[in-house]
C-alpha cells in the first residue's frame, strides 16, 4: 500500500465537480469529537435509523480504527451545515479468495445521500472518488454489501457472493446427522469478545469472500456495542471439542408467542464453526431448544448443509439474495492473488466504462493453479464487462450464467474450468 488510507488528499475530480455545484466534499476527521458526530448524524439519518445517544456517538468514534477514511459532502446553505449531506466511511480489508488466501481490498460502507439532495449526481462523485482512492492506494479490488441492489452496477460492483436467509419449522424435523463428540456450553458476550474473533480468523481463509474485521463490526454481532436494543435478549453459546477446545459458536434470540408459551421463534443471529463436530453440535443444540417452534437464520451460505442433517428436508425453507458485491481495478494483481481449478492459458477482453480494468489480458495457469497476468494483444477467447469479471472473480457465479445475461461472450466452458471456487463463496456479516 503505497500510503495509509487516512492520509491521502481527497479525490480531486469529483471534488472539482461537486464544487461547481456548490457542495464540499472532504476528508472527515474523526478524531475530533464534533465532526464526528455530525458525520455519524448524518450517516445514522441516511440508513433511516434512531438518533443515537451520547454514549452511542462516544463508543462508536472510540471504535473508530486509524485505517477508517471518513468522507464527506457539505452544503453551508443547508438547514443543518455541520452535518454532510452525504457521507462514505472506506478502510483495506483483507478479502478471502480461492486458494486459502486473501487479497487487500478497499471496503466502502456508509454511503448515504440526504433526501433533500437527490439527483445531483452526488452518489456518482462519491463513488468515483473512492474507486480512484482505492487505486491510488494500490488495492486492486472495491467491495461492498448493499442496501439497495439497483445502485452500484453502474460503477462495476456485481455480485460475487450470495447468502440466504433458513427458516426451519423444528416440530417437523428429527436430527439425523452426526453426533457431535464435544459439548455446547453457555458463555458470555464477554468471555466470546476474544474466544469467538480467534474462531473468526482460523476459518475466514477457507471460505472466498470473508473479509477481516474487528472492532464495531464485530462487538454488534456479540450485541456489546452501546446502545444495541436486541442486546439484552441475545444468548451466547461456545462449541468445545472433546479436548476442550472452542472451536465454534452461536448467538442467538429467542421470542415469545404470546398466545402460545410453547411456541417461540429463536433467530440466529451468528454462528461460526471451525470444524464439521462443532457445526453439528452446535446446530442440534439450536434445533432441539425447548419451547421453540420455529428457528430462522439469517446470512447463511447458500451450500449450508442443515438440510441434510435432518429427516425432512422440506421443513427447512429458504430465501436467497445478494449480498457482498466485488469491483475489480487492477486485473494483473486482482487475479494472480487467487489461484485457479484448471491450468491453460486464457485472453480475456474487458470492457470498463471507466477505464480501471479495460484492456484485454492473458492468463497463464500453471499446474500448481497460480497465475501470470499480462496485457497482450492477442485475439480474445472470452470478453466480458468488468461487472461480469466481479461476478466470476470469487468462483460463484458460473460463466454460462453470465452468458445468458449477456455480460459474458466466448469460451464459458473453460473459463469455469478455471474460475470456479471448490466452495461457495461466503460472506458472514455485513458491512
């Protein structure tokens, strides 16, 4: 990385363009305790959350880590001028791909436009900026996961990884699957703050598509960030192995039916396993909870295997949709980071509209799976858009799909030979 991220200048093409609109766009410092808040204000209105208290405000710029670049867009002639009318938070982040490996990435969070400055063209100047930043920090890749999937096609984002949302009506289902060896114990958030992140970072480079994270991202999904309403609902469970060894976990929320005591909901919130005991024993535990109906699980990857460790495959439903969405910028490092299925040598003609990735490329496989990258003239075997490049560049999505959506054109076949992932890619959180 050629600089830290805090410390390069602000983009200056799009700060050029939204000053002839009147706006300011700038670096956030978020060190200082009022420009802060008013940058958090602002982002907490813009995801139509509740105005956060003191407390909220104070923990979150306490969590705030050196790498976090908060940006800005200003209007002095707004109602409230020390507040932005549009914000983004960005950081590198370790991203998992094929080959038990990771490459750095730049994370865009926090995009946020206020309805009173609508169609002015202010999300495209942030956007812009961050992709130009992320290059001239050297990371070859932008990712993101989105509330809104109708925004970020246009600057090169596709989706890369896919979750699911599991519904399991448990008065349907007896366990048939194997029997765990170690023991489910009841912990704390506390005694997880620890226990749990090491579980993290053991497993994130076996699934494509994790990414590093600590601090507020992680302390929400133990329900200890300040202000966290479903907090004192959570419960906290730990996998040990037959050695005593944690080697996966789960937090979990049980509801009430009020009209039926013997019929709550527990939603799954987070569950993390290292090995195939620990997943077992710790999706048996959440199943056969008394009192317990019916037991949903968001974010879950969609070759979860519940569905075969159980006698009525039925009883368990699912809903599929988008969630981590890639953008490569830089070809050669982007995809001689990862490692390919099948060996041979493949031009790739890209189309980007905004020029990162443009260019047609070869890549040469060896019969270890690792990679060379070179821009050649040769004729093209396949060309593709840059968003039909962040689809494949994770090993999820097959060529032929892209085929059919007409992003992708050429030799589908072989480019899955190459590009597929032995595992589903997988992102466990959001950003």
């Amino acid at each position: 990385m050629s600089t830290p991220s805090a410390d390069l200048p602000i983009d200056e093409t799009s700060r050029a363009r939204l000053a002839a609109d009147g706006l300011r766009l700038r670096i956030v410092d978020g060190t200082d305790a009022a420009e802060y808040e008013g940058w958090f204000l602002a982002e907490t209105r813009g995801f139509h959350n509740a105005r956060p208290s003191a407390e909220v405000i104070a923990e979150r710029q306490r969590n705030l880590g050196p790498d976090r670049r908060l940006v800005g867009v200003y209007d002095d002639t707004a109602g409230i001028p020390e507040q932005p009318v549009a914000t983004t938070i960005c950081w590198p982040a370790d991203l998992t791909v094929p080959g038990l490996r990771a490459v750095p990435a730049w994370a865009v969070s926090g995009v946020t436009v206020a309805q009173t400055h609508r169609r002015r063209g202010i999300a495209r100047a942030l956007l812009e900026a961050e992709l130009r930043t992320a290059r001239a920090l050297d990371l070859p890749v932008a990712m993101l996961t989105v509330s809104e999937s109708t925004i970020y096609s246009r600057f090169g984002f596709s989706p890369a990884a896919l979750a699911r949302d599991v519904t399991v009506s448990t008065r349907r289902v007896r366990w048939t699957g194997p029997t765990a060896q170690g023991q489910v114990r009841l912990v704390t958030p506390e005694q997880l703050r620890e226990d749990g992140l090491a579980i993290v970072e053991r497993v994130r480079l076996a699934r494509p598509g994790q990414i590093s994270y600590s601090g507020h991202l992680w302390t929400r999904q133990l329900g200890l960030s300040a202000g966290d309403p479903s907090a004192p609902k959570l419960q906290t469970i730990r996998y040990d192995d037959a050695d005593g060894t944690p080697q996966g976990f789960a937090v979990y929320e049980i509801t009430e039916d009020p009209s039926d005591f013997a019929d709550h909901r527990l939603a799954v919130k987070t569950l993390v396993a290292a090995t195939t005991d620990a997943y077992a024993g710790l999706w048996r535990y959440l199943l056969e909870v008394d009192l317990v109906s019916t037991v949903t699980a968001h974010l879950r990857p969609v070759d979860e295997p519940l569905r075969w460790m159980i006698d009525d495959f039925r009883a368990v439903r699912v809903s599929e949709f988008d969630h981590l969405w890639v953008r490569v910028l830089d070809v050669p490092a982007a995809l001689t980071a990862r490692t390919y299925g099948a060996a041979g040598r493949l031009v790739i003609a890209i189309n980007d509209p905004l020029g990162f990735a443009a260019g047609t490329w070869a890549l040469d496989v060896g019969d270890t799976g690792e990679a060379t990258v070179t821009a050649t003239d040769d004729p093209a075997d396949v060309s593709m858009s840059v968003n039909a490049l962040g689809a494949l560049y994770l090993g999820g999505v097959p060529a032929s799909t892209l085929v059919a959506a007409g992003g992708l054109a050429g030799d589908a076949e072989r480019l899955d030979r190459m590009f597929r992932a032995p595992v589903e890619p997988y992102l466990s959180i959001w950003f």
